[in-house]
C-alpha cells in the first residue's frame, strides 16, 4: 500500500503513535510523517506509506496553518499551559495593543527555538536536555510568517486566538511568549490546532477510530495518492514510448516533450503517461528532462 493517509490527530497521541497505529491497521511496514504534532495539539498529520516515504525529504511545501488559543499573565516552562508555571505577571492588554504588536511577527522573523521542542544539539534533543533541567545556549533561526490574525481578544479574561500561516520550523508556542514579551507581559499557548499541512486540510483528514472503522469495512479509498504529494509541481505529459523509457531512468530530449517552446532549467514536474498515470518526478538539466525521484 503506497500513498498518504490523512489523519487527525487527537489530544495524547504523539505523532509516532500516529504512526505505529496506521502501520499496524495498514500493514505497512514504511510508514513516516510530514511534520511532529505535539501531544497536546491537534489537526492535520499526513502520513506516508510504502513509497510515499521516499517524498519525505523533498516535500515542496512545508508551509502550515494553525489556530491557536493563548492567554496573557502567566509563563510556564514549556511555553504552553500544560507546564510548570515560572511567571506571573499582571497583564492588562488592550485588543487594540495586540493587533498593533502582530504588525511586528508578519514576514520573516528570528524565533529562538523552545527548550521542549526537537531541535538537536550536539546530538541530542533540547526537549530531552529540558527534563534533565538543563537549559543549553541556542542560536535563534529564521522563520517566515506570512499571515497572522487576531480572530479574537477578551480583554476582560487576557485571552484569545491567532490565526497563523507559517513556514516550516516555527514554533507557535514561541511566536505567542514573543508577542507577549512584546507587550510588556507573559503569555502560553492554550491550544493548538493545524489546519493546514503540506496542502493538505483539516476537513479531508480522519480520526484514527475512523481509520480503523474503513479498514474493517474493507475501504481502503482514503489512501491519497503519492502524486498528490506534489500537486504544486506543474504536470508533464509524455508519449507512451517516452514514457516507457522515462519509467527505466533514460532522460528525455526537452525538445521532443511539450517543453519544446521553453521551460525553467532545474524545474521539477510531475511526469505522467498519456493514461494519467503518474511516472515519477522529473527535473529539467539543460537539453534534458531526467528522472528527479522515482516512487
């Protein structure tokens, strides 16, 4: 069984029980993810089986969306309301003060990553380096937000959510402690759920109860295919004897596809026969079209 398998990740399960649940439901043996959830959070985790596995490392779009809830007036350890608290702070914040902050977290931004978060260093996760209290010098990244929104703001209780759409490696539990910073007090991240993944969306993703409900039944038409994974590459037809020899790994003469009047040198697409049927990836090299991943 080769494809993605949209699911929705509930409260308590962290992504690699996500995994080991799809694997044993599936019976596939190579199954991956797009992107670690946190235990607490919830939405959107492809996973990838079989062949799909292969798209792991060149993904075009990390880019995400989230919905998050958080509160002003308190800090914890791990940036979110489930940790220990270190800070309270008196917060009286104005909905107008939020909005004019958010001005300042759109674009590319330098977020300094959380120590309760994957991030390696000298060969070890920061998170685990946290439960040992330690805490490790970190080098602050740049990350890219390209829509940031206040959905709502009670003043009266300091709390509200943001509508978020990043790129990949941004920590929304920081993005909240930075724009809490920003305003003169503390704040964590009180929930949190992705909407939006790698093009996929919340809505055509399924619980794993009703992952296991498809499977008994016998209905496996929820497996998407390893070409939707790259459905922002532009497709490429062929003949059928190009096809053929595409599908050994024999480059093709750009002049003899449909990219005869001209095309970007290094631009993928998604190679298909006359059928419909998805190739492989191929990647333009000067005069030639040749096999970019083979899934």
């Amino acid at each position: 069984m080769n494809g993605v398998v949209l699911i929705h990740k509930e409260k308590d399960f962290t992504s690699f029980d996500v995994v080991a649940v799809v694997r044993k439901l599936t019976g596939q043996k190579k199954v991956g993810h797009t992107g670690t959830l946190d235990p607490n959070a919830t939405g959107v985790l492809p996973v990838l089986l079989g062949t799909a596995t292969k798209a792991q490392d060149i993904i075009p779009s990390h880019d995400k969306r989230y919905r998050a809830d958080f509160r002003f007036g308190i800090a914890t350890d791990t940036l979110d309301i489930w940790g220990e608290v270190t800070e309270e702070k008196p917060s009286n914040i104005s909905c107008e003060e939020v909005e004019k902050a958010l001005e300042s977290f759109r674009g590319q931004i330098e977020q300094l990553p959380p120590m309760y978060s994957a991030v390696s260093i000298d060969g070890k996760r920061l998170y685990q380096y946290a439960r040992e209290g330690k805490e490790v010098e970190r080098r602050p990244r740049t990350v890219t937000v390209y829509e940031l929104e206040l959905l709502s703001f009670d003043e009266s209780s300091q709390s509200g959510t943001l509508a978020v759409y990043c790129g990949g490696g941004t920590y929304i539990r920081s993005l909240i402690d930075d724009i809490a910073r920003s305003l003169g007090t503390v704040g964590v991240m009180t929930d949190l759920v992705r909407t939006e993944a790698c093009g996929y969306r919340l809505g055509d993703c399924m619980t794993l109860d009703q992952l296991r409900q498809r499977v008994k039944a016998g209905d496996l038409s929820f497996v998407k295919s390893v070409e939707s994974i790259f459905e922002s590459y532009d497709e490429l037809v062929v003949s059928d004897k190009q096809a053929h020899r595409f599908a050994n790994g024999n480059p093709l003469d750009v002049i003899r596809t449909e990219l005869r009047n001209g095309t970007e040198d290094k631009k993928i697409y998604r190679v298909k026969d006359r059928q419909g049927n998805f190739l492989s990836l191929g990647i333009v090299d000067g005069d030639s079209l040749k096999l970019y991943k083979h899934f």
